[in-house]
C-alpha cells in the first residue's frame, strides 16, 4: 500500500502546487498530501503537522471560493473532519473543538452525513475528555449524547455504537463509576458485531 501510495505521491502532477490550475485539482492535490504525510510514519510530529497544514489548505480553498460549498457539501464536510482530525492529533484539542461547533451547523442535505457528523463529534468529544482525563466532563455528555439519539431518532452502524460505547465505558471507568463502565462493557461484549476486535 505504501508502494502505491509512493507512486501516487511521485508523479509528476503532485511535484508542484503550482500545476494544480482548477479547484478541484488543488483540492485533490491537498486531500493526497493530506493522505500521505497520515499514511508514511503516522505517529511522526512532522508529518502531524504537514497533515494539518494541507487540511488547513483546504479549508482555505473552500473559503477562498464559497460558490463550491453548496456545489461540494460532502466534499467541504470532509474537510472539515479532516482538520479537525489533525488538530486533535496534534492535541490542539480547544482549536478542534471550536471546529467541532462549527461542523454541526453546516446544513446537509443527506440525512446520512448528518448521522456520520453526529457520531464524528461524539467519538472526538469523548476521545478529548478520555485523553485529557476530563472525566467528570465526559459523564455529563453521555446523557446528553444519548437523549440526542433518541430526540433525532440518530441511527448508527454497529461500528459506531461499539466504538461510543467503548469510549462511554472508559469515561465511565475514569470517573470511578465502575457499574456504568461494566453497562457500557457489557454493551461492546454483547455485541454480535465483529467490526472492532481491538476493543474486546
């Protein structure tokens, strides 16, 4: 995968910025770069920080030609998630989550990508409270998130639901609330999916 990806990145129309003449070329060209700097040696500071400096590119694309947005509204949501994704890896997490806000104003027309906006804000908002030990945090949100599920009749995958009550059980773990930890526990062991083995 790497091979390939070194063959993408290589060729001659990703060598410069400058040969990339329309907006959709300079979008793809960030998205790659994007990609790639993810891809070779994730966990490096360096490429953490190319990640964000070519999300942060796109982002500025966008609101250097808003005409796009409505044109590309899936296009302009990933772009956000893959900013936000960046300052978090970069644990600049009070700039993600200003993003995160953000995010959930942008009107989408795909009840889908709604639902997926949904469970990227809840999955990033309680990784923050977990890595950051902000426990007492996290127990307020679990409510909150889970009467906004049942409020918007929110449908997740069974990825997402391992994956929020996961996180809802570290929380919970965290917070010395051990009956609340072994409820959400029993909910990813229970779980008759086996999308996310690393977490049982």
């Amino acid at each position: 995968e790497k091979n390939s990806s070194k063959k993408i990145i290589n060729h001659p129309l990703f060598s410069s910025e400058e040969k990339a003449l329309s907006f959709l070329a300079k979008r793809y060209f960030y998205e790659v770069r994007m990609l790639y700097s993810r891809m070779v040696n994730p966990r490096g500071r360096s490429n953490l920080i190319h990640a964000y400096d070519y999300s942060k590119r796109t982002m500025e694309l966008y609101d250097a030609h808003p005409q796009f947005i409505d044109k590309q509204g899936i296009g302009y949501n990933n772009a956000y998630r893959n900013l936000i994704a960046s300052l978090v890896n970069l644990r600049r997490n009070e700039e993600a989550e200003r993003y995160l806000k953000q995010l959930n104003i942008i009107s989408l027309k795909s009840k889908q990508a709604a639902y997926e906006n949904f469970y990227f804000t809840n999955v990033v908002l309680t990784a923050i409270c977990i890595k950051t030990g902000q426990f007492s945090r996290g127990v307020e949100l679990i409510p909150e998130i889970q009467d906004e599920i049942t409020e918007k009749h929110i449908i997740l995958d069974q990825k997402g639901r391992i994956v929020l009550n996961f996180n809802f059980a570290v929380i919970y773990f965290g917070a010395e609330n051990y009956s609340g930890a072994n409820f959400y526990l029993n909910e990813v062991i229970n779980n008759p999916s086996n999308l996310r083995n690393d977490l049982y």
